[in-house]
C-alpha cells in the first residue's frame, strides 16, 4: 500500500533536510538545541518556502486579523506551514540525536 504525503510536506522536507545538514555541520555535536536554534531554522526554511509558494504568505483571511469572537482561535496558512516545518526539523534533529544510538551505531 503506498501512502502519500500533501504536496506540502514534499516542498518543506528537501529545505529542512538541507536547514538542518548545514546546522549540524556547523555543530557537530549540538546536543543542547536551543528553541531560537530550532525558531531559526524554521524561519530560513519558511522563507525559502515563501519565496517559492507566495500564496502561502498571503492568506487573506489571515491578514484581516482573528475572528470576531474571541472564543475561537484563527490559525491560518502560515501559521499551520511554520508548524509542519518545525515538527519535521525536530523529528530530523531527534533522529540525528539519538541517545540510544553509540559511537558503533549499536542499541546496546
């Protein structure tokens, strides 16, 4: 059975992939991530992602501000896109970062 994934997410994870490549050669043993480590590369991926789909920057409804009520929280195009790309950097960072995993790529 094949699954496949929105158009979205095969626009974001070449991007994350390459944000977070060039993170890690910088710091290779970057073990103590910092949330404005994790905020800029999510920021440098959302640019790119920007630049290259601009209908997801400029999400009318969005622009307009929140709903009338306040009960209702509005979360638009760009905010749903910055959270898909941070959850795929952090699954990339966790998956690079594996405690469990030793010098010799053993479990045990």
């Amino acid at each position: 059975m094949e699954m496949n994934y929105p158009e979205l997410y095969y626009r974001i994870y070449p991007k994350a992939i390459d944000a977070v490549n060039r993170y890690m050669q910088n710091n290779p043993s970057a073990y103590n991530i910092t949330d404005s480590d994790v905020e800029s590369l999510v920021d440098e991926v959302y640019e790119k992602l920007a630049y290259e789909c601009p209908e997801i920057d400029e999400d009318p409804v969005e622009r307009r501000g929140r709903y009338r009520s306040l009960q209702r929280q509005f979360y638009g195009r760009r905010r749903l896109a910055r959270d898909i790309i941070a959850i795929i950097i952090i699954s990339e960072l966790l998956r690079r970062l594996n405690p469990y995993v030793f010098g010799d790529g053993s479990y045990f």
